[in-house]
C-alpha cells in the first residue's frame, strides 16, 4: 500500500490486508448499530423486486417517496472507520441496485410513463434527493495536491458535476471546467501543465505595485492552464458547473460566488487571477465581462476583488442555495487550517479526534471573540479592514462531509509560495492522489445515486419525446415578462 503508484494497486493490497484481519467478514455481516441495517434490506428487497416483475408504478411511487440523501444514516462516517476498502457490502448493494433502477426507468420505453411524466420524475427526485460537491480550498503551491485528488477520482469515474475552488483551488477547478471531458486526461499528466506562478518583484516595482509578487507571471500561468471562456462557455464545453470565489478588497461589498448562473459572461480567467490575489503578495483585480456585441470589457470598473479563500474558502451555504448541494467531499490545503483540521470527517469517534476537534474550535471560538471585541471600537480604516478579514477566517467552516489532506510537514510549509521542480509537482500530486485512494468507496457509494439522478435528466432533457405522443420537447422554465394591462398601448 505504501509504495502503491495507483489505485489498483493500492486496493488489491488493502484488501488482503483487510482479509487477513477479518475486515471482509464485517463487510459480510449486514448488521451495525451505525445505520439501519433492516431499513436498507427491505428497501433494496422492494426496488429490486419491483424492477424484476416490471411493476414500474410501484417502484416510481416507492423511489418518489423514498429516495433521499442519508437514509438510514448512509452517510455516517463511522461505517468507513474500520475497512480500508469500503464498507458493509448491503451498503454499496443498495446504491447500485437504486441507480440500475433509475437507469432502466430512464432508458426503458414505458407506455405507463410518457416522456414529460419520465422527465417529471426524475427532476423532482433529484431535487429531493439533493446533489454531491467537490470543493478545492487555498493553499498557494499546496493547491498542487487538489490536482492529484481530482486525478485519483477522474481515474475512477467519481467526480461530481459541480465543483468549487478558492484561491489556488480556483486554478485547478477552472482548468477542469473549461476543457472537455475528453481532454482531462492529458491534463493530469504533470508534464502537461505549467505551474510557475512565483516571481518576486524588484524593491523598486514592489513599492509602486504595494505588493511582492509579479501578477504578470500569476496571469500568464493562469492563462497556459485555463482557456479564455465565459463561465457560460466554460459550462457549455466541460458540462462541468465551475464556481470560483472572489472576495472584496473594498467596503460594503460581499464575497461572490462566480459561476455560469450568478455571472454567466463574466471571464473566468480573470474571476482565477482575483481569486489568487492574496492581499499584500498580489494587488487587487478588477474582473471582466462580455457585453451585449461580445466584446471584453470591465465588469464594475470602480471595484476591486482579491483573494477568495479570505472570505470564502468553502461556500457552502450559497453552494446549498444555488446549486441544491447537499454533500460536500472538500479537498483542503490551507496552510493555516491544516493543523486543526485532520482527515477524518465530523462526527467521527475516537479521543485523539474529539481533542482535537475540542482544540480547534475553542480557540477558533476565543480568537474570534478577542478579534471582534478590538475591530468593533476600531474606526474604519486599514486596521479595522484587516481584523475584518481576520474574522472572516475565523468564522469559516473548513471541512465537509468528506475530508481529504495532506499530513503537515516542514517540506510543505517550506515550498508553499516557491516555483516547485518537476519532482516536487509529481510528490504533491502522489500525495494527493494517496490521501484520496482511502475514500474512493466512501464517495462512490454517496455519490452513486445523485450523479445518476443527474445523469439521467441530462438524458431526457437532450432526447425529443417519440414521433406520434403528442409531447411537446422537454424545455427549462423561462422568466416571462409581464405587462401591466392599464398601460398597454
């Protein structure tokens, strides 16, 4: 397992290594107190009987009113903490046989179920049953292991549609939404990237810019990695939902979360280089636009953006709101959050994990206290800004319902802001991949269903209703203008 160089190999060897202990037999054994095991059975008895007498009434009304995100505690952490590869095999049973349910009603042609009852269903269930997120954090060069987690999980069909990054996060999802789903693969060859961000200014421009760094080496690294697309574009191309955070370097304004619905002919190379401007190392950005005859102009002019990951590392709550998320797997490079935060996931057991979780949050809760107390009877200005930011990190919530990092070591913290050698992109990028390998079951049987769910709506909104149904084509719902009838001419 340690000298693994890819996931075959890591899992072949994990589980001898679980069948030596006994693991394989507790994967056997469908009982836990860690869910509810008799749930799950009789469920997974119902819909597979349903589907082998063709009973496709009962298997919609049983899927319908049953199908929701951590049913029976499904998701609970725990049932991970004991195999290396895996969990109880009712476990995976159940969201393979839900998702060969949901693909056979979705491709079978079923007179009881015409296309927009089809199409009806399976949007109203995906809206219940919710949506899986991958969300890549800040972390400067660090950001190079969020290249190897998203390799590991491309490698094994499991990454979600919609994906988040914050600072050096932002370069990795970005470069991802913006290229077809065929060419990822080139692009987790390290060779294939250029990752030169680094160029420290002279004394001279430095006081001129009032920052260290050279932003015309961040823009021209952004630019070999990310093609120059509206985030409109970027989503048509990639089919992938990009969502980059920026935050204000000004007053009265709020952190954004850009992406196709919120900012759609926003460009998403500069929305990258505003989300990599790290107050202090680059100056601000001001982002840009398509207008109404496509051509590239200002977005605001008067406003500045700068470093995502400040206000937003992980925009869960408009991830909720926006994009009905409800399960997050976060990859999480933060050199100031990685000591606090572990790669286990809320919730788990254990002394070493709850003393640390007490840790973080007490002095979280007590910095925070302190910094608000001082920047309230502060006037505003540069001070008060900065304890503004520095509350803003203190509030934020770091970790998801599915956790990977790296372990902390010097090496890390010593290259976080240096061009890396070839051989230092290839360890990042192992690492990543290594910290994501123990996860892949647990993010597969969570995200199963919804990227089926997800799926097969894709299907049905792309194929016509048959010739002679009397269907219209299945469309999105339009906002229509209304007239006031008073003043109609």
């Amino acid at each position: 397992m340690q000298h693994a160089k890819d996931y075959a190999t890591w899992r072949e060897a994990a589980a001898a290594l679980d069948k030596r202990e006994g693991w394989d037999e507790w994967r056997e054994d469908e009982t836990s107190h860690d869910y509810d095991w008799r749930l799950i059975r009789s469920r997974l008895r119902q819909i597979r009987q349903y589907r082998e007498d063709g009973a496709v009434a009962k298997l919609i009304h049983h899927l319908r009113q049953g199908l929701h995100w951590n049913l029976g505690n499904l998701g609970n952490p725990q049932l991970y903490a004991h195999a290396r590869v895996g969990s109880k095999k009712l476990i995976s049973e159940y969201a393979g046989e839900v998702s060969a349910a949901l693909r056979w009603l979705c491709e079978q042609d079923l007179p009881e179920l015409p296309h927009a009852a089809k199409l009806k269903f399976f949007e109203e269930t995906e809206l219940s049953y919710g949506r899986s997120a991958l969300m890549l954090s800040g972390g400067a060069t660090l950001g190079l292991f969020h290249v190897g987690v998203v390799k590991a999980l491309y490698r094994e069909n499991v990454v979600p549609q919609i994906m988040s990054g914050s600072s050096a996060g932002s370069v990795v999802c970005a470069t991802v939404g913006s290229r077809a789903p065929h060419e990822l693969e080139s692009l987790l060859d390290p060779e294939a990237a250029y990752y030169h961000f680094w160029r420290l200014l002279p004394m001279r421009e430095i006081m001129r810019h009032r920052a260290l760094m050279d932003q015309d080496q961040l823009r021209k690294a952004i630019a070999a990695n990310v093609r120059d697309l509206t985030f409109e574009e970027a989503e048509r191309i990639s089919g992938r939902v990009t969502n980059i955070t920026v935050s204000p370097a000004g007053v009265n304004q709020q952190p954004r979360l850009l992406n196709y619905l919120t900012f759609p002919y926003l460009y998403v190379r500069e929305a990258v280089l505003a989300s990599c401007a790290v107050p202090l190392l680059f100056p601000p950005v001001m982002l840009m636009t398509q207008d109404e005859h496509g051509e590239r102009v200002p977005y605001m002019p008067l406003l500045r953006w700068n470093d995502g990951s400040l206000k937003s590392d992980l925009p869960i709550l408009r991830m909720r709101r926006l994009h009905n998320v409800n399960h997050f797997i976060v990859s999480q490079t933060n050199p100031h959050v990685l000591p606090f935060v572990g790669g286990s996931e809320p919730g788990g057991k254990g002394l070493r994990t709850t003393a640390r979780d007490y840790l973080y949050s007490t002095l979280r809760g007590q910095s925070k206290s302190i910094v608000d107390l001082v920047r309230q009877n502060l006037p505003i200005g540069g001070v008060r800004r900065t304890l503004d930011v520095a509350s803003s990190i203190l509030d934020q919530e770091y970790r998801g319902n599915i956790n990977i990092v790296p372990e902390v070591s010097l090496w890390r913290y010593a290259n976080v802001t240096s061009n890396p050698s070839m051989e230092a992109i290839k360890r990042f990028m192992l690492e990543g991949e290594r910290a994501t390998w123990p996860r892949i079951e647990m993010i597969r049987n969570q995200t199963q269903i919804s990227q089926t769910l997800d799926a097969c709506v894709r299907q049905l909104r792309a194929q016509p209703p048959l010739p002679g149904s009397g269907e219209r084509g299945a469309r999105k719902p339009e906002l229509k203008v209304v007239r006031d009838r008073g003043n109609a001419s």
